[in-house]
C-alpha cells in the first residue's frame, strides 16, 4: 500500500480507477492494487443478504462494464 502526499491533483481523489483504489484512512490518503474477487467463494449467509432481484441487476451491469 502506498501513502501519498497532497497535492492538487490528488486532494479529495477517492473511489477506483483501473486497478488502483483511492481512499482516505485516518486522515491520510492512500492507493491500493483493488483485490480480485473474481474467485471468492460467498458462504450461504452472504448470499442471503443480497435480494435476487438487486443481485440480477449489478450482475447485468458488471458484465456490461467487463466488456
């Protein structure tokens, strides 16, 4: 994880761009490689939680956005 000094280009940058995620922790921003979850294997629970309908839809979307 890199640690990055402010300056205008990067003051308030946060969110994910390529493969690099941006956000503020404890004051300071940082940059992260975004992790690939891709192989995640999501217990019964975790699916539960999610409603089959709204799942459909950002299912949709991201192949959408993966093309």
């Amino acid at each position: 994880m890199a640690k990055l000094k402010r300056n205008a280009f990067m003051n308030g940058l946060s969110g994910v761009m390529e493969d690099w995620t941006f956000l503020w922790t404890h004051g300071q921003q940082t940059v992260m490689k975004t992790q690939d979850m891709s192989k995640v294997k999501w217990s019964k629970a975790r699916k539960a939680t999610v409603a089959p309908k709204v799942r459909a839809h950002y299912e949709k979307v991201a192949k959408k956005a993966a093309r």
